[in-house]
C-alpha cells in the first residue's frame, strides 16, 4: 500500500480512520491512473485559477470616477475598458466551479464503490483520496480569498448596470456579453460568502440523491474517515512530524474542516450531533491548538457555513468550542 503507515497504537473513535493518508507523495497506482490523470487536468487548472484570483485588483476607481462623471464618454470608456477582462475572469471563476464539481463526482463514484468499504477505498486508493483533498483544500483557498476582495461584487454589479443601460439605449456593447440567463446564474454563485464549498456541498448532496443504489453511508462514511484521519495526522506528534512542510499541517486543516462541512450537509442528522461519526469535539480542539491567524477562517467556515450547528440536537459544549473568542 505504499507509502500507508498503520495506526496500530490508537483506538481511534468508532469509524475506522486509522490510518496515515500520504498527502505528500501518493502517487498513482494503475487502477487509478485514469481518473487521477482526468482530475489532475482540473486541479492543474486550479492553481491557475487561484494565482488569476490573488491578482484581482478589481476596478473600483475607473468605476468611482464614472459615477461621477456620467456624462464625460471618456471617462466611461475607461470604466468599461477596465471591466470587461474583470468580468472575463469571473466567468472563468464561475465556470471552473463546475468542473470542480464533475472532477468530485468522479472521485466520489470511486471511493464509495461498492468494492471495499469507504475507509479501505481511502487506504488502498491514496492518489486518488489526495485528490479529493486537494479539491477541498482549493476551494476553502478561493473562498477565504474571494471573501477579501469586494470588487469582484462590485465590478459585476457595474458590468450588469452598463450593460443594462446599452441594451435599452440599442447600443453594441462590443464584446463578448455574458448573456442574461449565465449573469444571473453568476451573481447567485458571488452572492455567496463561500461560492466553491456551496457548489461542492450541493454537488455532493446531489451525487447522493442521484446515487440511490448506493448507501448515503458510504458517502458519509469516506467523509467521516477523512475527517478522522486528518485529525489524527495532526493530533499525534509522530505522524505530523513525517510532514515535510508547514503549509502541509494548513492543508490538513483545511481538508478536515472541508470535509465536515460537506458531512453536514450529506448527513440527515449533520456532523454536530452526539452520534455524528466525526468526533467534533476533537476536530474543534486540534484546531484551537493552532496559531489563531490561520485557523480563524476555518472556524468561521464551521460557524457560518455548515448545516446544523445550530438545531437543537446540537451539544452545547460544541456551540461553547466554536463561539468567537
């Protein structure tokens, strides 16, 4: 099984995650190679996605001047001019997310197979379970990014108005237009605080629901053993001591808060409930154990983005673990 190290020392809650997941160097075996190679076209695309989105400067001043001067062309010319790529690049964004969305289906459709149960679907297909992860860890990465950028609302509400205004005035607006129905469909997917974890959280529910032969256990079960598995890297000194770098005890994070979102969405019952098979409490503890400037974003992840936190059935000692500081 490569580079899998047994867990053999710990009783790990009840689902079975004991094991070592090699984000770092689990290569592809042949079964796997070709959907890893279809979903690493898509997460090569992802990186791209990412640096295209850490450079977005947006373009509030051309868009403040022509406000305010609405009757000077030039100025408004500016505006457009500075627009237009702007919202380019958001319908690569928004396009992007549905690949994100196919490459998860496929990666589901195989670690919940009916071949193994979830948690050995994990340990003997780790190129492919990185995968997942390094699809979880993307779009917490563009969200946390998008949600410090409030120009991108901005310029797409300018590009709608303008184009609004040329439509009604039968004015071309040379270029290549986002039609009506694709901008509505976009400003929903903005308006989102967190748009990449809605798609993937709906895309999952959705495989579920379109998946009826196959017990929702067994997508919930690959979530939960994920959950537990990068909770246990990180809680026990020598396995996270195999990492080779920081940024790969960030990427556990990530991909563990990740995948307890998309479990509370899945699960009738949520992650929060007492006989959740994520172990919440732990999970919440590992991450409180972190410098608070790189798991702040994560909380609020749990906070704002999950399903049932707050339902009744929720333990008040987790609400307690996840109030603000």
């Amino acid at each position: 099984m490569g580079n899998l190290i047994k867990v053999l020392t710990r009783d790990i809650d009840h689902n079975g995650g004991n094991f070592f997941l090699d984000f770092e160097n689990a290569q592809p075996s042949l079964s796997e190679k070709v959907v890893w190679e279809k979903v690493n076209q898509v997460l090569t695309e992802a990186q791209v996605i990412l640096e295209e989105l850490q450079g977005y400067t947006g373009a509030g001043e051309e868009i403040r001047q022509a406000i305010q001067s609405p009757s000077e062309e030039g100025v408004q010319e500016r505006a457009w001019s500075a627009v237009l790529p702007l919202v380019t690049k958001l319908k690569t964004f928004y396009e992007f997310s549905h690949k994100l969305e196919g490459s998860l289906r496929c990666l589901l459709d195989v670690l919940t197979g009916p071949d193994a149960p979830p948690t050995q679907q994990l340990e003997n297909k780790q190129a492919l379970a990185r995968q997942f992860a390094l699809i979880l860890h993307f779009t917490l990465r563009f969200d946390e990014l998008k949600m410090t950028i409030p120009a991108i609302q901005n310029d797409f509400s300018y590009y709608r108005r303008t184009i609004s205004r040329m439509r009604i005035n039968n004015m071309r607006a040379d270029a290549d237009e986002v039609n009506n129905e694709l901008a509505n469909r976009m400003s929903l997917f903005y308006a989102s605080a967190t748009p990449m974890l809605k798609t993937l959280s709906d895309a999952t529910s959705k495989f579920v629901s379109d998946n009826r032969d196959v017990p929702i256990e067994s997508t919930t079960d690959c979530l939960s053993t994920m959950a537990c598995v990068c909770k246990v890297m990180l809680e026990t000194p020598e396995y996270r001591s195999r990492f080779t770098s920081d940024e790969t005890v960030l990427f556990c994070l990530r991909v563990m808060v990740g995948v307890i979102i998309l479990y509370d969405h899945v699960h009738p019952a949520g992650a929060f409930v007492k006989t959740s098979n994520i172990d919440m409490k732990g999970c919440i503890r590992v991450l409180r154990e972190q410098p608070a400037s790189s798991v702040e974003v994560l909380l609020d992840a749990l906070r704002y983005t999950t399903k049932h936190l707050n339902d009744d059935t929720t333990p008040k000692q987790i609400r307690n673990m996840l109030q603000p500081n």
